[in-house]
C-alpha cells in the first residue's frame, strides 16, 4: 500500500475500534439503568404492616420482594433487565402487585382481587427520562 493511501485511510474511522467503544459505552449506560431503576422501585418500598393504597407502590412487611429485585445487563441482546423475581413458586405475585389481578393464597380459601400497586413501571419511567443525558455523557468521554 502506498503512503498516500495509508494517509487516505488514517482519515477514515476504523470501524471496529469504533464499535468496541460504542458496545463498552452501551453497556455502561444500560448497566447504569438498570442500577438505577432497581434503586428507585427498592426505594420506593416503605417497610409499614398496613397495605398501601391502590396506585401506590406496594408496602413490605419481610422484604422479599424488595429483596429480590435485580437487574442484570444481557451481553448477547444488548439490553438490560430490571425486576423482581418469582418470590414464589406457581405464583405471580410480582405480576399481580405490578398489574393487579387475582390470587388464591390457599385452596380451601377463596380467590380475591388485588388492585396494581405499580413499582417497577414508576421506577423504568424515572430512569427512562435521564436515559438521554446518560447517553450524552458517555459519547463525551474521551478514550
């Protein structure tokens, strides 16, 4: 290859220096999301026995839930998970607490109903609005 072609070629990105990077930021970024939206859903737990009000996010007695809320970043789809997990078996309690819906705590017990008491959607939402200066901020970072 020639001198001047090599010049030519040092004014062009290198593309895979250029997606490592991009795939290092993305990471952080999400990493950092999920972090964050896990944080604020924990937070927004409050430890008291009585239940808290439909619309509001639920109020823990032992802590499972809060305690099971995790979030990992997915390397394969470039993507990051936040939320609870299944606490118990068979049941969907995160799902009904989140959406509301109907539970059967025993078989000799009637069913009933439980009003949505959203944590993880308020949290997403909180983290969803800063996503943009925390993209912003990792493009700036000089490597």
């Amino acid at each position: 290859m020639s001198a001047e072609l090599m010049r030519i070629k040092e004014l062009f990105f290198d593309r895979k220096a250029v997606k490592d990077v991009m795939d290092q930021r993305s990471r952080e970024v999400l990493s950092h999301w999920g972090a964050f939206t896990r944080m604020t859903a924990r937070r927004s737990m409050r430890k008291l026995a009585h239940p808290a009000p439909p619309g509001k996010p639920p109020r823990v007695v032992k802590g499972t839930i809060k305690r099971l809320t995790f979030y990992s970043y997915d390397k394969t789809t470039r993507s990051a998970v936040a939320g609870p997990l299944l606490s118990v078996p068979f049941t969907n309690a995160p799902d009904n607490l989140e959406h509301g819906g109907l539970v059967r705590a025993h078989k000799k017990r009637p069913a009933y109903v439980i009003a949505p008491r959203p944590f993880m959607q308020p949290a997403s939402d909180k983290a969803n609005e800063r996503l943009p200066d925390w993209w912003a901020k990792s493009l700036n970072k000089v490597t």
